[in-house]
C-alpha cells in the first residue's frame, strides 16, 4: 500500500485471494460449503464457513419439508456426484484469436470444456439443472481473462474486425438467464471473465470515494476498504461471488440499502469499453449536470452496451455500531403494517426484513440441534410464545434487523423500531435470532442445488410492488402458484414462501420462495417454467414489478412490453442499435426479436 | 377535490391561480417585485411579496457596491422603462398550424411578438441584455400551448410531418441560454408552452407519490400538496417559477437536497412524447430493475429528446418542525472545514449554505433600515462580534441553516451543528438570520435586472467539486476572473463572491456571483462572455463540473468535450439521432456540431 501526498489516495495492494475460497463450478457458492445427508439421515452442512449452520446436523429439516410437500420422499444415493455434461466444441475464431494473442497471453485465453460450460450460465433451476444433466446446446466459444482495460479495449476491437460476440462475465450469479448462449447465434462467442480485473486502484479517504475494477468480487471488495476503514455498504445476498461490474450492469440492490443506498446511489463514475470506443471522464464529482449523460444509460445495461471495466463509488466510513435485532408478529398482516410505518420514519435500520410463516417455520429447522440448558432455554422459550402469549406457531411471522450507524444512532434506532413494533402486536425475538436471520441468507443459497439433487426443483424470484398493492400481490401471486401447480397434476403441494426483504416510503420489495417435488414428472423444468410464468404474469397484473433488482436477462425480456408502451421499446431497441451497431454485446436477446426468447427454455 | 375509494387516491381539481401573480416578460419574476431608486437616491423593493425585503429602503446597498466596484457609478434615470426591441417576423408554417388546428383551439396558438420573444430566451446576462436592446436574430416563429397530452402528441406528429422545430418551454428560467433560437435554423421553430398542463392528475397519500404534469409550477405545487399535508421537498431557487418537466430535463437540484434528494431522487416515472411515439408505464414502483431505462435518459434531456408530460414523483409529509438558524465564522477556510465534517454526519439539516465575506457583507447591506431597540440591539451585536469576540468584518463568513423533521430530529440536528461549529470557532448567528439568508435567495434573484439597468453585469454560476478541491478551486476562479478583468482593461474592480450551497460526503456546490460595471465598455456583454468562459475553464482545470444542477443548454456545450471521451460523446450523439432523427426537438446544438455555439454569442 502506497499513499500518494499529493491528494492523500491511498493505493491499496492487489487483493489477498485465499486459497480456501474456491468456488464451485456445478453449485452455488464455495466448493467447500455443502449440504448432504449423514448416515441417520439428517442434513448435514460441511466447512466451517456459515456460523450456524457449516458443520451442523439439521435433523428437522427433512422431515418438515417433507410434511411441507405432503411427499414422505425419499433420498437419492447418487447425489452429489457431479459428470460434467456434453460441452459443445469451440467454434473457429481463429482471426479472433490472433488479433488478440498480440495484446494477451496465452493463459488467458482458455478452452477448457468445464470452464466455457461455466461462463455459459447463472444460476436458475433450469440452467443448473441443464449443467447436472444434458448440458446446453450452446456455450461460449472461448473464454478471455482480460488484466487491464488496455486488454478489453484489445478485445472489443477484435470483436468487431472478426464479426464474434463478446459476453461480459463477472461473478456468474444472475438468475435472469442473462449468460444463456443463444443456440441460433451464429457467430463465435467469447465470454469476458472480467475477475483478473479485481483491483481497488485507489481509495480518497477524504473525499470517500475508491475506483475500483469492475472485476472485483464483494468480498474482496468489502475487506480491502475495511482494511482502511471504509465500506460500500452494498451486500446483495450474492456480495460474497458477484461483482463491481455485475452490480452496475443488472442494477442491483443490497440488503442493507436503508443506510448506503442501492447500486445508483453509490455509483460515482464508470468506464466503459464499448463499441463506439472507451466511455470515460476526466473528473469525479459529487452531482453534477451534464445534459444526456451516458453513466446513466450504463447502468441496467446488463452487458448489452459494452464492457463495464471500473467505477469509482462513494465510501462509508465503518459504523462504529452493529446491532442485531429481532420481533416476531402474530399474522403477516400486522408484519406489513409496521414495515409500513417503519418506512415512514425518517431514518430506519439498515436492513429490515420480514418472513412469512412458511419462512420462518423454515428458520426454525434449519437451526442446529442443540443440547443442554440451550435446549431447555429454547424449549421454555416457544411453550411461552406459542402458549400463554398466544403466538400461533403456523401464523406467526418474523422481522430481523440490523442497525449500523454511530452508537447513538443505532440506539435510538432500536428504542423507535420496538416502540413501533410493540404497536403491532410485536415482541422482541432476540438478536442471535436477527443475526442468524440476516447472516442465514448466505448459507441457505446453498440448499436449492441441494434439494434438486432429490428432484426438487426451487428457487426465488422478486418484484417490488407499491405498498397499497402488496399485500394483495403476495395473496395473489401465492394463490397462482398453489392453483397452477394443481392445475398441471403436480404431485404433493408446492412450498410457497415469501418475505419483504426492502423497504421505501413508496412500496417494497417481495420475495417469493417456491419448490415442489418433481421425481417422475415428465418435462419437470418445462412445469416449473409454466408455474413460474403464471407467477410473474400475476405480479405484473397484481401492480408488481418485472424485477426490483435481480434484472431483466433472457428469462424475463417476454413480459418487458407488459410494462411499457411500444415507443418505449423501441427507444431500447435505438439505443442498442446505435451504440452497438454491429450486436458485438449480444448477451441480452436481440431487443427487437423477443420471441426468440422461447429457443430457450 | 374528489377521492377514489378503491385506491385512496386524492384527485385535486386545478390549481388556483392568484391574479397577483403576474409574471414579468423583461425581467425576472414577479411583476410586481422591482428595484428600484428613490428621491433620496437609497434602492426600494416594491410590492409586499418578500418579508424583509419588499416594501423596505436599503440605503447601504447603493455605498457599498459603489465601494465594492471602486466607481462612484451614477444611477441612469432612465432605467425601468421597457420597449419592446425588434423581433422578426415568424415564419411560415401553414401545414404545420393547419394540422394542430384540428386538435387545439385558437387561443392556443400566439404569434404575439412580446410572447414569441419572451419564449426565446431564459436569464442569462446576455439574453435579458438583449430583450431591453437589439434583441434576438431569432425567436420562436410561434407558441403553442397544449392543454393535455393528447395535444402534445398531435403537435409532435405535426411537427414530424411538416418539418418544424420544437422546443418545450416550462417556467423560462433556464440560465444556459436553453431557449435561444439558433439563427441558421431554417425550418420554423414553435416553441411549446406547457404551463396549461399544470395539473396534480393525482395524490397517492398512502403510497406517498403523486401523478404532476410536466408544466406545473413550483409554487403551485407546493401549495396543492401543502393543502393534503404533502410536500415534494423539491426546492430549487427557481422554485417560484420552474416546473416540474424542466426540473427533470435539467437533472435540477433543491435547496433542501440534504432531506428530500435531487430531481432523479424524487423521480419515479416519467411520460414524454417523443418523436418516436409516447413513452408511458403501466405501472409504478418504489424501485425496479428493467435493463436499459428511458426513464433515465429523460433526466437531464434539457428538451431534445422529446415533451415531458407528466411525472410521478415522491412525496414527503409537511414537517411538524421547521427551524432556521445561522452560524458565523472567522474564515471562509473554517467555514468550509465546518462545512465538511457536517457532510460526515448520518443526517445533517435539510439546507445548510455557506456565504463567503462578500456576500455576508452583501447580505448586511440588502437589510432594510431598522429603527429604535431593533436598531441599538443590532448595533451591539455587530460592536460585540467584531470587538471583544474579534470576529473580522472583512473576513467572517455565515452559514445559514434550515432544519426540517420531526421535532425530536431538528432537535438533534441543532445540537449536533452547534457543537460541530463551535470545534470549528463558529458562534450562532440566530434564526432571524438564517431564516432572512434563505429566503433571500427568492428576493435577490430580482436585483441582477435592476442591476443590469445601471450598466453593471452580473451573473451567477456554479459547478460541484470534491471536497479537497474545494478550496483551491475557489481561490483559483476568484483569482481568475480578477485577472481577466485586469487583462481586459475593464474598469474599477469586479465584485466577485461565493457560497457553497449544497454539501456530499464526497464533495460540494460552490455557486459563484461576478459582476462589474460596464458603462462606456464597447461590446460589454462579450467581455462579460469573455470573463465567464476563462472562469469556467478553470473550473474544469480545478477538477470542478461542468454544472452541479443548472445543466448545458447552448452556453456551456462547448465544454462538454473537456470532461468526457470522444466515445462518450458519440453515444450522445447517436442516442440523440436515434431517438430523434428528425431532430424536430431540436432545443439543443446538434450535438455533432459544437462550432456553432458561436453563432450565439
């Protein structure tokens, strides 16, 4: 680390990359983190990795879930066992190839089969189901590793002499279907792995504010600028895999955005390597007025305009305070009126999240077993709750909290949320509970690539929806799910699940959580599509948005005219044509021609 | 008013326009606010509009600025009266009028030559300098004034088939000389008023948002929502008179930014027609992720992409408290280091500005003649201070302060800045003070017209800068326009002040005020153009942008290549000629063509 004297920047060092992080390339997250079952058959997690939950025994989970499903189903033994599946040969590209080999190395151009397998995909049920069974038609050709902008820059012009298309890769954990090669491109394919561009180049202390490569993972990120005091404050559930780049381009949202803001609140300045050449600005101010001011145009890009290469974003100091925090509520309801009114108070915790029954009954098995007074403690805790208190154990529902700030702050914070929650029927659950809650989303993404080597197919899928309408938009969107699962013979009951994970004065942000069992159903991802379709179909009818910060991608640009008027897409489609003439970023489906969109699925 | 029971929605009928209103068509503002001289040669306000202002006698005001300036300058007795200067001839446009005629009524359609000239200009120095000489080469060869979209979206539709230009028009208050007609534009240009669309369409009390049309003006607003208990907080110093479609155009930034955010914080949706058709949602959300956006190239389009209709912005409660306050300082260095480590704290006032000497000094003169107690209090304080406390009166600085919130958070928040100003040498000032610095902003926008009658010229301008250059770039400008003032040979001093208006953690709004007197000094407005493109160069040079809030129009275009890549400025291009063609908006430069800049000047 250097300090320049002039300005007071500090250059931090290339990031510490820890050898133990490695990260899967058939599951979500890090290869040494699993959920499997032991010799009794309870779940077991390996690694050390999650508090709570990495080398834990789970011995209720199954048989809850199973009640959930009304399927007493049984357990595959060949789980876990992962063959890579049939990997298309790399195209020619061999003008490609040479033009770049004159600015790249050899390392990093690669053509491994498991690798280009890997760029091809996010993290939907579909794709990571295609990855443990037939694979995809189509994956990228090659996949470059560029070290500095230079080398994008290299790259880009290359693309467009050579006529391939360039797909930007950051952290792959977009569940939008957004690195889906599409089978009729004809074209070679060259996926971007922005990841050796993982830099802080410089942190302002003073003026808080770092530039940072677009390659650069969350938790790099997070613990360099922690290093020096400093944070961005964002954490999407992905913050530990995804990136700098891949929070701009899908305007993301962190779960703590009450306090820092989402990704547009943080975003200083961005450069980027597009066709018509390098976006790029001699200053970095606090606001300014530019007239059209393509920094704006670049963000929700999802890889379409160009390659997204730094950023320089605004920095927090690291609170000096943390708090967790936790209140249980009798119904749902009572839970969405004070997520209301906590929006409605001028400063409110960093993240305020509320689960449905369903969600929370799933806490409560995904917690350890445990022994002794603790077990006693927690015994005498529910019979109080669900007894005299009267909490309904298959109603109830839970907010978990956490406060960051100054000490005063956050303890004003918590008097004014208990305050408030207490208004609603609510009662203090306990910070280890609002801990674990906050900390648990890490660990459970986990469980979906798991339950699906016993062929249940899960996953989420979000909207955001003004306040007046989400109630009625949960209801609706929980109904569609039960019916549509009837209506196509599913068998057992589908878990159908929800939580609030953000709030605004406006409206909020809703999760939904679904999964049935689907051994012996023929088509079983074709089902889930059609389910998942139905869904979103009735958010959108319901006053719900396309997505509150997931993205667009492949997987939901069909329903994008739902919400707009034809000139609006066809200023998209403009866009994209004039500043990307030639289609060299073809990671999104070719705005004007949505019904490809069906070659995928 | 009339309320819908299936949402809640508030439906406000028009709004009341006050018949006392009037808007003047030479100068800035109200009609009936002036300065003017009277027999005793001491400067008077007219009308009762601006409390401690209007209707008073300023006898230091005149003393001072001649001292200021070091000429003893005489007043012009002819000053006040208006002639209307030559404004050509409109040209024709019969299929275009014969088109709209179908659609809107007659009086919708003026070719009067005051209106057609008032439309073709906003306020900078030079623009009202030629209303009261020579005029325009070219103003609008007509004015429109639609009453709904529908009108708008047959007057786009014309335009595209007859080849004319538009250029909306809301509150005219643009300093970027927006409006100016290019002389070798050779189609007819109709400029379209859209302050017949000034209607709240709808409140949405629950959700917080409301439905406005893009021609409303400020202070209609404000005293609609008012009347439900709403405010959008949006506060420009144009607020008076600016309207919510040109708000969003110029990405404009409020006065109480620090509480209710800028323009593009506010912002939620968004209708504008364009020439590709009319860009509408069905649908509005607290927050969303749709990959590319229209919504945000609209922000800071400054007319060229289209007519913005109406918006759907956020609203915030009226606050049950409201306290002004002030703070002086030693030093302008102690005020800015105040000023910084405010913008550090997790919640800070709604407004906080600081004036450097001049205008504090400034602000002493413009205060009316106090009599009595009032006057011996007055008297003692300033004994106090720049006696025993030993507070320089040709070095102190103010800050003034608007808190805004709860009663629990203003409270906060007044202890927090006193302590903060006190570790920085800082004594309150008193809320009389503060509460007369900000609303000054309303009643001073008049005296540069008043000014400009005795032949000085006068202008403000600001630009955003990160903290570190903060102060080096003010130095650097004052130092700057001082210079070229000498170079020039123009006589006496200038007078050339600041204050920072708006505070980031990463840095802040410096707005700065020049003026000089000018009488006998051939080509006077050029030598002003002169002084104001050096300043504005070493802002750029000093790391300052481009502008915080006022935007680029015409004036400060030429600039635009200093502070991006040739790329990012060919997207701006292409998206312009992909979204407009035609160029039938055609409000700015075209962009491919900055040369012409000159032709204005």
């Amino acid at each position: 680390m250097t300090t320049s004297p002039l300005k007071g920047r500090i250059y931090p060092g290339p990031p510490k990359h820890d050898p133990r992080d490695s990260i899967s390339t058939q599951s979500w997250g890090f290869e040494d983190t699993t959920f499997a079952v032991d010799e009794t058959g309870a779940i077991t997690v390996t690694g050390d990795r999650y508090a709570g939950l990495s080398g834990e025994r789970l011995p209720d989970l199954l048989p809850w879930f199973r009640k959930v499903v009304g399927i007493d189903f049984p357990l595959e033994s060949s789980a876990g066992r992962f063959v890579l599946p049939p990997v298309p040969q790399p195209r020619q590209a061999q003008g490609f190839l040479d033009e770049i080999r004159k600015t790249v190395a050899e390392d990093q151009i690669v053509t491994d089969s498991a690798v280009r397998l890997r760029h091809g995909h996010g993290h939907t049920v579909s794709e990571i189901n295609a990855v443990r069974s037939n694979g995809f038609e189509r994956v990228p050709d090659y996949v470059v590793y560029p070290k500095d902008e230079s080398q994008v820059a290299a790259i880009v012009r290359a693309a467009a002499h050579h006529n391939v298309v360039l797909m930007p890769y950051g952290g792959g954990t977009n569940v939008t279907e957004a690195l889906r090669c599409l089978p009729y491109e004809d074209r070679p394919i060259i996926s971007v792995d922005m990841t050796r561009m993982d830099r802080i180049e410089w942190i302002d202390p003073v003026n808080r504010m770092a530039k940072i490569q677009a390659g650069a993972a969350g938790r790099l990120i997070q613990a360099q600028l922690a290093e020096h005091g400093f944070t961005m404050g964002h954490e999407p559930d992905s913050v530990e895999f995804s990136t700098l780049g891949g929070w701009i381009a899908t305007n993301a949202s962190g779960m703590k955005k009450n306090r820092y803001g989402n990704i547009e609140d943080i975003l200083l300045d961005v450069t980027v390597v597009s066709a018509l050449g390098k976006l790029e600005r001699s200053q970095v101010v606090p606001r300014e007025s530019i007239g059209l001011d393509p920094k704006l145009w670049i963000i929700g890009s999802e890889g379409s305009l160009g390659i997204i290469t730094s950023a320089v974003v605004k920095l927090f100091p690291v609170p000096a305070s943390r708090e967790y925090g936790s209140v249980i509520f009798r119904t749902f309801e009572e839970g969405v009126a004070f997520m209301y009114d906590l929006a409605q108070q001028d400063s409110y915790p960093a993240s305020v999240r509320l689960v449905d029954n369903l969600q929370f009954q799933f806490g409560q098995v995904l917690k350890p077993v445990s022994h002794g007074t603790k077990r006693l403690k927690s015994k005498a805790q529910k019979w109080l709750v669900t007894g005299p208190l009267g909490y309904d154990p298959n109603k109830m529902v839970a907010v978990t909290l956490v406060f960051e700030g100054t000490h005063e702050e956050v303890d004003r914070q918590e008097r004014m949320v208990y305050r408030l929650a207490k208004r609603h029927g609510g009662m203090k659950g306990g910070a280890e509970n609002g801990k674990r809650g906050y900390l648990l989303t890490f660990g459970i993404a986990y469980i979906r690539d798991f339950v699906l080597q016993h062929h249940i197919l899960a996953e989420s899928f979000e909207t955001s929806v003004p306040w007046t309408q989400a109630q009625s938009l949960i209801d609706r969107v929980k109904k569609r799910i039960y019916d549509t699962h009837a209506e196509r013979g599913l068998p057992g009951t589908p878990f159908v699940s929800c939580r609030v994970t953000q709030i605004y004065e406006t409206g909020c942000c809703v999760y939904f959580y679904m999964a049935f069992y689907a051994q012996g159903v023929e088509n079983a991802v074709e089902e889930y599509h059609h389910i998942e379709t139905a869904a979103r179909k009735e958010v959108l009818e319901a006053g719900g948005s396309i997505s509150h910060h997931h993205g667009v991608g492949k997987l939901r640009l069909p329903f994008v005219s739902d919400i707009m008027s034809p000139a609006m897409e066809r200023w998209r489609e403009q866009v994209k044509c004039a500043l990307d003439p030639q289609n060299v970023f073809a990671a999104q489906l070719p705005l004007e021609a949505p019904e490809h969109a069906g070659a995928l699925t």
